[in-house]
C-alpha cells in the first residue's frame, strides 16, 4: 500500500444524528485544500521511492512543522526505514539531508510524544508489532523493543499482531490505543506509568472490517467514543 502525505483543513460539519450521543464530527471530516500531496515518494532511485502508512506531525520549540514518515526503495523491502521533513507553514517541506534518520528496525504508522524533553515514538513494526523508540532531538533514535502489553488480569496478550499504535500522556499516565487481528478494527484503552509497559483496562470497540465501505463507520464511532469517554 502507498500512502501520500496531503494538507486538509477541518471542513464545516453539517449536522448529524449520532446514534448513540452528540460526537465532535468537526474532528473527524476533512477537506484537503492542496492540489496534489504536499510529500510523496520521489519515485527515483532513493531510499524514499515510496512511501506508507501514517506518517506523524508535531510542532517544535521553533515554531517549525517537524513530520517523520516511512519510505522505502522497493516492493517487497527487508526494512521499512525513518524520514524526517520540515516546514515553515504545512505546505512545503524540506526532507532532512540525513534521511534515512532511522534503519535500525521497521518503522511505520508511527505516533510521536514529546514528554519532558524527550520524543518518545510508538510505531508499527514487522509483522504489525508496536514498539518504542526514544529521541532527545526527533532525529536521532533508540530501539526499546516491541511494547509488553498485558491483559487487565496481568498475563501476555495473545500472539499476534498488535499495531497502529496511539499514545499520549495524561496527568502521570500513559495511555495507548492499538489495533488488533486481521479485517478488525479492535481499539483498547491501555495505561501505565511508565511508556513501555502496558495493561489492558477497557477493551473499548471492536468492529468487523470485511467490506471496505464500513471503515469509515468503524472510525467514526471510534472518535465518538475516544472524545467522550476520554478526552
């Protein structure tokens, strides 16, 4: 799958019945207001020929747009590797001329958190296993390994694939969403204090994904209940 990075802008949110309870939908419809992605795959022979998945935007202490993003040079990679752009207002960017940044492991669909001082990334890796790495300056990064993720009883969760990892740190906790099994969309709040080390306590939503046309759906009612239970 090749994914194109594009700028989009909240569009007005029309009115509409939730069936459950009001739900900010202004999160969650997006119009894009660039004409063609604003950073792609170069389609030339470099280690970003192409690109996927999700790629992640904070701003820095300068006030500049910081991205990091996955590329890779051919169809069947051995690795998924780590890019970093800039930019001064979203629409252009500037690819780092130290990129890759990262290939000591498969990076993609990452999360990025700056908490005191320090990046901290949750990213996707081989075979869809989260793991963690760490930056003092989001271009130089450590592997800590794939997240140790525990059932709300304290025993390992199943084998298996546990990627598309969200993060985010709240009042001395760390929270996680993930997604689990294949053609499902299976999100489960998770927290602990320290970022590596994670217990289950809500298995929130878990939707079958077998026709394409309910993703939207499954993600909608996943925004529903992440702002109102959590945010």
């Amino acid at each position: 799958m090749v994914v194109t990075i594009a700028l989009a802008i909240f569009a007005t949110a029309q009115p509409q019945l939730a069936r459950a309870q009001e739900a900010p939908f202004g999160l969650v419809d997006w119009e894009p207001i660039a004409g063609k992605p604003v950073l792609a795959g170069t389609g030339t022979n470099t280690w970003d020929r192409k690109t996927r998945e999700r790629g992640y935007i904070l701003m820095g202490d300068d006030g500049i747009f910081h991205l990091w993003y996955t590329g890779y040079d051919r169809d069947r990679p051995d690795t998924m590797s780590l890019g970093h752009a800039t930019s001064r207002d979203g629409t252009h960017w500037t690819r780092d001329p130290h990129n890759p940044i990262f290939t000591g492991s498969w990076v993609e669909d990452m999360c990025v958190v700056k908490q005191d001082g320090t990046y901290q990334m949750f990213a996707e890796g081989k075979n869809d296993i989260a793991h963690r790495l760490s930056s003092g300056d989001g271009v130089h990064w450590t592997e800590h390994g794939s997240l140790d993720i525990r059932k709300t009883d304290g025993t390992p969760i199943d084998p298996g694939p546990y990627g598309t990892p969200t993060a985010w740190f709240e009042n001395g906790t760390w929270y996680e969403w993930h997604s689990v099994k294949l053609n499902t969309l299976s999100f489960k709040v998770l927290r602990r204090k320290t970022p590596a080390h994670r217990q289950i306590i809500d298995n929130m939503i878990s939707i079958s994904l077998d026709h394409k046309s309910r993703v939207s759906e499954a993600y909608s009612i996943f925004h529903i209940r992440t702002s109102s239970d959590l945010c």
